[in-house]
C-alpha cells in the first residue's frame, strides 16, 4: 500500500506540507548515484533546494589515522554516511562521516578533522564550539602493560574552524567520579565489540537555569541505558539516571526544568538488539524527579519501531519530529499526536527502502537565513 501511495509522492513525501516555516536537512543513501548525499529540503512545499553530493573518494584519500575504525570508508568510499549536518553562517555544511567535515556552499572541501575517529551526531552550541562523540586509539587503560581491547569512548569539542578545543576520555570522566566499576560489570561488555559506553548524543546546555549552567552537557550512554548531565569545567557528573530508558538516544533540553530522550525500549540479547513493543518519547523534570512519557501511544500507533538508532525534535511549538532510522522512515506529528506527514527513501526501480542517516529538523528562525545563503548562486 505505501508503495502505491509513494508513486505519486512529491520526492518520498505522504500527507500535507507545513503551514509554518520550517527546513530539513536530510541525509540519505542515492541508489541512483550509488552513494549517501544531503538534500535541504523546505517542509512548506517538500521543494528540494539543494542537493550536496560529497566526493568521497577525495574526502577519504585525505584521512591520515590508523584507527581501525576507519577501515570501512577508507576502503568502501561510498559507504561514508554524513550523519547530523549543520548549517553554517557562510552557506556551508558540518557534518561527521568519521572524519568531521567542513563543505562550503560551493561544493568544495573548506576544512577537516580526522585527529580522531568521530561517530554519531554533531551538535553546535550555539557560540563557538561543535560536540562530538569520539572513539580514543589506544585505549588509556593499560593492565600488564598491553591497552586493554575496548571501544573507549570520549567527548570532543571542535571549533567552527575544525580545531580540537576540549577532549575527555568517557573512562577518565567515569574514574573520576567514582563510577568506573559501572563499566566493567556490563554484562553484554564482551558481546558488543567490547563497546560498554557507545556514547550517541551529547546535548550541550546553552544558557544556565536552576539544575544546570551553560556550558554543562547531557550524554547518552546507550549501553549502560544511562543518562548523565556533565560539567567539563570541573569534571564532574551533576546527575544521571540507569534503566528508566533502554537503549535510549538523543537527549533534548524543552526548557528550563525539563528534558526529552527518545527512549529506544530495546535490549541486546545474544548478539541481537530486540525490541519491546515500540520505541517512545520520555520526559524528566528535575524539580519532581518524575520520568514520565509523552505523545504516549502515538508512537505505538504508527509502529515506530528503531532499535538500534533514531532521533526526535520536539519544535518551540510543541510539535514532534521522529527519524526512524533503522527502517527509513521520517515522521512529523501535530501537537496532539496526530501525523502531519511522513517520507520514505524508496527506490522504484530496485523496488527497495533506503536509510535516512540522522536528519536535522530546522525549526530556529535563527538560522532561516543560513539556508537562503547555501541555496544563493555559488561563488
């Protein structure tokens, strides 16, 4: 039946467009062009503006790390994903393949950053600096006087020029505050690629507020179900919780008191993510200490269903925006729940759905002129 429907869709798009102003920034596999592109996209029409299309082959016969984690692009080009792109003053694109990558509106290469083997999502701070997770080689827990074997996680912060500015080992930041032992109990530690962080989402805080100042952090640890808010200027970890959320990705501040995390309500079970019922969007509030769920039952009515993957944007007004990536679905529903919209990656031709790779949802009037400036004629 969506197949059907989506031979007369406007570029994947089924139901009605925005009546507000609003951009995407949409990664996503061309089966065309045999590789992953960018396409911004205005949601008031589902016009594509631009189409950004990396040369990875040039990008990656640039990258300099013996990281083994960057085996797989630098020997399959193509498989590079640009995961999480922003916007930037100039008409240029961030976005993070492994490498962090820097193309202006012009199409070519301003700046890279392949000091580290970066993964998952970018996100800006709205001054200076562009958050990271980050993968430490070696590892800095030495025992016998060999590194021990283990994805050691960290949180890296870049300037709008690509310089490294702040660089902590999730191990150290864990040593520290008396949590190490956390790491070493978990249980599916040798079962996941020995991987007892996989940090997916660091959620700077932009101004300061009465359970946080700007400056702090807010992490998801999706192997440990854990969430913490971290202070860089000391060190220390101001709060976390363990287990409410499963698998959980992306973490969002909604305003002063309050956070969103799209809770994954997966486990991993005998070398396989299994999930429990659907995924669904939790919300913390610091001043009742109460986790509750929100659009509760939307997401279970549309079978949003990521295990492994997925993110959510909840707009100034209330609205919700969900990638569900693990099955190539974008999804935007109303303030009450209701779907407003939905895209499909689907190639007729191969008669397969395609993955969208961490969409940017551009709801900030702020950065509305970022766009027009990438879409004018090129330098």
């Amino acid at each position: 039946e969506i197949k059907n429907k989506l031979s007369n869709a406007k570029n994947g798009f089924l139901g009605n467009s925005l009546t507000t102003e609003m951009y995407l920034l949409s990664p996503l596999y061309d089966n065309k062009l045999k590789q992953t592109i960018i396409q911004i996209i205005d949601l008031s029409n589902f016009n594509i503006l631009k189409t950004i299309v990396p040369n990875w082959v040039k990008i990656n016969s640039k990258i300099n790390n013996d990281n083994p984690l960057f085996k797989n692009i630098l020997t399959e080009p193509n498989r590079s994903l640009p995961q999480t792109p922003i916007l930037t003053k100039d008409g240029g694109i961030i976005f993070n393949s492994g490498a962090i990558i820097k193309i202006n509106k012009n199409g070519d290469v301003d700046w890279m950053n392949y000091e580290k083997y970066y993964h998952h999502g970018l996100n800006y701070d709205g001054d200076s600096l562009i958050w990271v997770p980050s993968s430490f080689y070696p590892t800095s827990i030495i025992r016998d006087n060999s590194n021990l074997d283990f994805l050691e996680d960290g949180i890296t912060a870049l300037s709008l020029d690509g310089k490294k500015i702040f660089d902590r080992s999730l191990y150290e930041i864990f040593h520290n505050n008396g949590l190490d032992y956390k790491i070493f109990e978990y249980q599916g530690y040798k079962k996941i690629k020995n991987n007892p962080f996989h940090l997916n989402d660091i959620e700077p805080v932009t101004e300061d507020g009465k359970f946080w100042k700007k400056g702090d952090l807010f992490l998801s640890i999706r192997n440990l179900s854990m969430s913490i808010l971290y202070r860089p200027s000391n060190d220390s970890i101001i709060w976390y919780n363990e287990g409410i959320t499963k698998h959980q990705h992306d973490i969002d501040i909604i305003d002063k008191k309050t956070i969103s995390i799209f809770d994954n309500n997966s486990y991993y079970i005998k070398n396989n993510t299994i999930s429990k019922g659907f995924n669904n969007i939790k919300k913390y509030n610091f001043e009742t200490h109460e986790m509750t769920e929100i659009f509760k039952g939307v997401l279970e009515k549309h079978k949003v269903k990521t295990p492994t993957q997925g993110s959510c944007s909840i707009t100034n007004e209330g609205e919700l925006f969900i990638e569900e990536t693990d099955n190539g679905r974008l999804l935007y529903f109303n303030r009450i729940g209701e779907l407003v919209w939905e895209r499909y990656n689907y190639d007729k031709k191969t008669d397969k759905f395609h993955v969208f790779q961490w969409s940017t949802l551009i709801y900030d009037d702020k950065i509305f002129p970022f766009i027009k400036q990438s879409i004018n004629d090129i330098d």
